[in-house]
C-alpha cells in the first residue's frame, strides 16, 4: 500500500507509466515507524528522501539549552529530506522523526536520477519542487523575522490546513517561533473574532 501510493504520487506528477515504475521501484524502500521513533539523527548523514504515505514525520534541531526548533512537518504527501546532508554528504543538523505511527517510502538518488532520465515531466517536477522549497523557506525566514504571531498562525494554517488538530500545541508554537502561551492568546483572539480555521 505504500509503494501503491507513491506510485500514484508520482503518476500524478509525470508521465512514468506502470511499465516504467516497476522498473525502478527496486531503489526504493518501505518502512513502518511508531510514534517517536528515528528516521535521521542530527550528525547522520541522510541518504534518502523520505515520502509519507500514512502519518506525520517533522524535522527539528536541538539547541544547547535542549529546546527543539522545528523546522518542517510532513503528513501525508509530503517529502521531507534534510538538503544540505543528502546533496553534499553533510553531517546532518536536523532529527527526522515520527509524530505518528507513520508508514513510509525512502527515496535515494539512484531513483530520481533515473526517473528523471525516464521522464522530462517529472524531471521539470523535482526541479520545479526544489525551487518551491526554497522559495517556502524564504518566505518562513521573512515570517520568523518580521511577522506578527497571528500572521505566522495564519500562515501555518493555510500551508497545514488539516495538522491545527493532529499537533500538541507547543509542536505549533515552536515551529511558529512562540511560546505556547503566546500561540495560545493568538487563537483566543482569533476565537473571539470567530476565526474559523477549516
């Protein structure tokens, strides 16, 4: 079932054919992780980019006070990889782990470099989703800079519209950059407003 849904994520982004997806389906792996548990540990390097079939992966840092910073979460759909390991064999800086019981796809770079080859669609897709990619974490460094908190919540629920009831509380602050407290006000003034976030 996760291969089958990868499959069709990646249909839907290109012209690979069924043919074509079995051929190199043999570089990818399907893995089923608990709540809590490791994809990438900061000082590994990653060799994959992972595609989450069923569930919620998020990547964060630790700083040296032991408080988590996170940077990205990825439910169903989405790939999360840490870019600056996979592409320059780097020590990683991130945690990769579980947020739910999470069914997924590991990707490496024999399989996009030969469904690239096989296909001008997707090959135009991965390039056009790295540009996105960049373009997000500009857009989030802007936010963490010069927005407003409720400008930040407003921002996070129009790009995970479906995660404001998956998450605790203080996994949405510290990716906002707030207290939990201070995320806590934002969603009672919006309340009080009658904000209605679906």
């Amino acid at each position: 079932m996760m291969l089958q849904n990868f499959k069709n994520y990646i249909q839907n982004h290109s012209d690979i054919t069924d043919e074509q997806f079995s051929e190199i389906s043999h570089y990818l792996k399907s893995k089923s992780i608990k709540k809590g548990e490791f994809v990438l540990r900061q000082g590994e390097i990653c060799g994959y980019s992972f595609f989450v079939s069923k569930g919620l992966l998020r990547s964060y840092t630790i700083d040296e006070q032991g408080k988590e910073h996170i940077i990205q979460f990825a439910p169903e759909d989405w790939i999360i990889v840490d870019r600056s390991s996979y592409f320059f064999n780097e020590p990683s800086e991130l945690f990769i782990d579980a947020v739910e019981d999470t069914e997924l796809v590991m990707l490496n770079e024999d399989f996009i470099t030969h469904a690239c080859n096989i296909s001008t669609v997707y090959r135009a897709f991965n390039h056009k989703a790295l540009h996105s990619h960049i373009r997000h974490l500009q857009k989030r460094v802007n936010l963490l800079l010069g927005a407003t908190a409720e400008q930040r919540y407003l921002d996070f629920i129009k790009l995970y519209p479906e995660l404001t009831l998956r998450l605790p509380q203080w996994m949405i602050a510290s990716y906002l950059g707030l207290t939990p407290e201070s995320l806590s006000r934002v969603r009672k003034e919006l309340a009080r407003r009658n904000f209605k976030p679906h």
